[in-house]
C-alpha cells in the first residue's frame, strides 16, 4: 500500500513538473521585448531588396561630393594640348575630360598649308559649328580648366559648339591653349562672350614642356 501511494506520489509530481517546462517554449516562442538598442533601430520596413545594396554604398562613398569640383576640358587633335592637360587634372586633382568631335578630324584636314582643308576652312567660316561625340556634364563643377590648340589665331570653332551648348551659371572657367608659338589672344573673353554665362577667364598659352611649377602656380593663382 506504501508503494502503491508512492507511485501515485511520484506520478503527481511528474505530471506538475510537466506542465511547468511546457510554459516556458512559449516565451521563447513569443517575439521577444525589443532591448533599448533594438527600439532605436529603424523600423524593419527594409527589405533586402529596398535596402541599398553594397556595390551602391561603394559607389557612392567613392565618388567625391558635389561641391567645389574642379575639371579639366580638353580638345586637342594631335596630343600637345592633352599633354598639359592631364598635367594640370593632376596638379588640380580635376576630373579630365575629352571634348570629342563627332567627327573625327584627320591628318589631312588639320593640313593648314592647304587652305582648303576642313579645320582652316573652319576657321574661315566663323559661323561653324562642329559637333561634339556625347554629351559632356558639368554639375557640380566650380572651376573648368578649358583647352584647346590656337587654329589661325583663334580657338578651334568646336570650343564655340562647346561653349553655346553649356550653361557655365556658377563656374570660373579658365582657358589655356598651346599653339606652335601664337599667344592666346583673346580667346578667353571671346569665348567667354559666345558663352553668355559663367565667368571667363583671359587664356593662358602653355609649350609643351612647360613644368609643373609653373602649371601650379597658374593654378593657385585661380583658387
Ligand atoms: C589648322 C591649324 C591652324 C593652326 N594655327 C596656328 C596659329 O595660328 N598659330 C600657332 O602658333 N600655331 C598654330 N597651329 C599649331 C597648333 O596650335 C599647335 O600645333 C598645337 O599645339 C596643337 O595642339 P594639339 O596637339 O592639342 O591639337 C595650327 C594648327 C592647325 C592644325
């Protein structure tokens, strides 16, 4: 009889121990309290899919904010004026940035001893307007570093395209040219006119051996 009431003693206990463990999962089950750092938290609206992804992050850390953005513009045919120009994007730290015709010119039409080729024609007709391969952005840009070779005296009538199709409102933009040894006359302010916006600068002419002295100081003396 002692053994029977113990057995059913035993089995009592087992069945309250029972009920008490099958509690407990459910808490663990349930959505925990958020910890204070978890209420902080933005909500859980982002999916992974509208949560920006790594490569975006990146990029964006990247790129260089947009303010105070210094560029360089460059057309040169035959590399003189490229040559310079990546030494002042350098010095500068500017972005470099191709003026590319949309049609190329080729040795024969840059031929100024045969007047009747297409750059010196060009020149000669002071209405042309080559076009321009692309499209070149200057948002963000404060300071336009702007190339070009001397074409008879004058800037090539490309950097005309280039300047009646921009809107320079907020950008110094500062000419510079090489030529065979012609100045840069006023191809700035002509320039500068044809633009009707932004602040032109008179053009410097730069050898193609200038030093990087030099560059620097012209540059500094633009900041
Ligand atoms: C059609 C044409 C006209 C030129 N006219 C002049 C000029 O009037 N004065 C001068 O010093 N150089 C003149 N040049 C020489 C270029 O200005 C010089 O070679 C320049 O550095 C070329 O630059 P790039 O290599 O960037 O195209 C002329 C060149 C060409 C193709």
């Amino acid at each position: 009889m002692k053994t029977k009431l113990t057995a059913i003693l035993l089995l009592f206990a087992l069945t309250l121990a029972s009920a008490g463990c099958g509690s407990a999962p459910a808490q663990v089950t349930s959505t925990p309290a958020p910890t204070p750092a978890q209420a902080a938290a933005p909500a859980p609206a982002q999916t992974p899919e509208a949560a920006p992804t790594q490569a975006a992050i990146e990029k964006a850390s990247a790129e260089p904010a947009q303010e105070n953005k210094s560029m360089v513009v460059v057309f040169s045919c035959t590399g003189t004026t490229k040559g310079v120009a990546e030494k002042i994007a350098a010095l500068a730290g500017a972005e470099l940035v191709d003026l590319v015709p949309a049609q190329p010119y080729t040795a024969e039409d840059l031929n100024y001893n045969d007047r009747s080729t297409r750059a010196t024609v060009e020149q000669n007709t002071p209405d042309a307007r080559p076009g321009i391969a692309g499209d070149i952005s200057l948002d963000g840009v404060t300071t336009l570093y702007l190339g070009y070779p001397i074409w008879w005296g004058q800037a090539p009538r490309i950097m005309s395209t280039f300047v009646e199709s921009h809107d320079f409102t907020g950008i110094t933009v500062v000419p510079f040219c090489t030529s065979g040894g012609s100045g840069a006359g006023r191809t700035g302010e002509t320039l500068g006119e044809q633009a009707g916006t932004g602040t032109f600068l008179g053009a410097t002419r730069f050898s193609s051996g200038v030093s990087d002295n030099e560059l620097q100081s012209w540059i500094d003396s633009h900041k």
